[in-house]
C-alpha cells in the first residue's frame, strides 16, 4: 500500500486524531493560538480578492470538505452532511414538520451543498428549489 493510502486508512486516521489530541494537551494555549492566527492569515491570503462563488469553487475542486473517504465525488459538503446517522435525524425532523404543515407545496433550500441531504426531501415537495453559492438546482 502506498504512503499516500496509508494516511487515509481508518486506523491511521484515528491514530492522528488520537496524536493532535495528545498534542493539543501539551502545547500551551499561547502557542496554539498563534498557530491559529498564522494559519488563519495563510487562509485569508490564499482567498483574497475572490468571490463567494470563486472561493467555494475552490474548496469543492479541491475537495477540502469531507473525510478522505468520501471525496471520491466531484464535491462534498463536509462529514456532517454523509453523517447517516445526523442526516437521518435532520431529515426526519424535516418530514415531521412537513406533515405538520397545511399546504405547503414548495421549498427553498438555499446552501444546498452536494445535494444529498436535499435529494431526501424533494419527494416532499411538488415544487422545490435547492441553491448554493456554486449552483442551483430546479426540481419538480
């Protein structure tokens, strides 16, 4: 197996977590918030001057969102939004309030994502729209 498949076994990604935690205890609040400050500087330097769609262009192409595991699609929005057992929760919650609701026919989803939270309740809906700051989608 490769360095770079190593990295993103799960037992090398649980031992990392367990060495940044372990790292985290001894470094000194001062140290890791200057660390913070730098690294957040590097960010602000690296999407200056661009737009909202620009900047999530980037971090879709790029895939910065989301375990290594689940960026074998074109885009992710994140852990939070594959989490089964959240987007379960979220989305029941959601059909709740829904089937508590009189005549609601149409939803706006604005910040959308990837869509695989959204593609759970379109069936909800007769018409529903789903946007986010790189796409949108008109459903139904």
């Amino acid at each position: 197996m490769a360095d770079t498949e190593n990295r993103f076994h799960p037992a090398s990604i649980k031992h990392k977590d367990r060495l940044d935690k372990f790292k985290k205890k001894l470094t000194p609040s001062l140290i890791r918030k200057h660390h913070r400050k730098r690294r957040d500087l590097k960010i602000r330097k690296e999407f200056e001057g661009l737009s909202n769609k620009d900047v999530f262009e980037k971090i879709y192409d790029e895939r910065r969102w989301g375990s290594p595991s689940d960026r074998t699609g074109k885009y992710s929005s994140g852990d939070g939004s594959r989490n089964r057992h959240i987007v379960s929760q979220y989305v029941d919650a959601i059909r709740y309030f829904i089937s508590q609701q009189q005549d609601m026919r149409s939803a706006l989803d604005l910040g959308c994502g990837d869509f695989f939270v959204g593609a759970q309740l379109v069936s909800l809906f007769d018409r529903y729209i789903a946007a986010d700051v790189r796409f949108a989608y008109h459903l139904n």
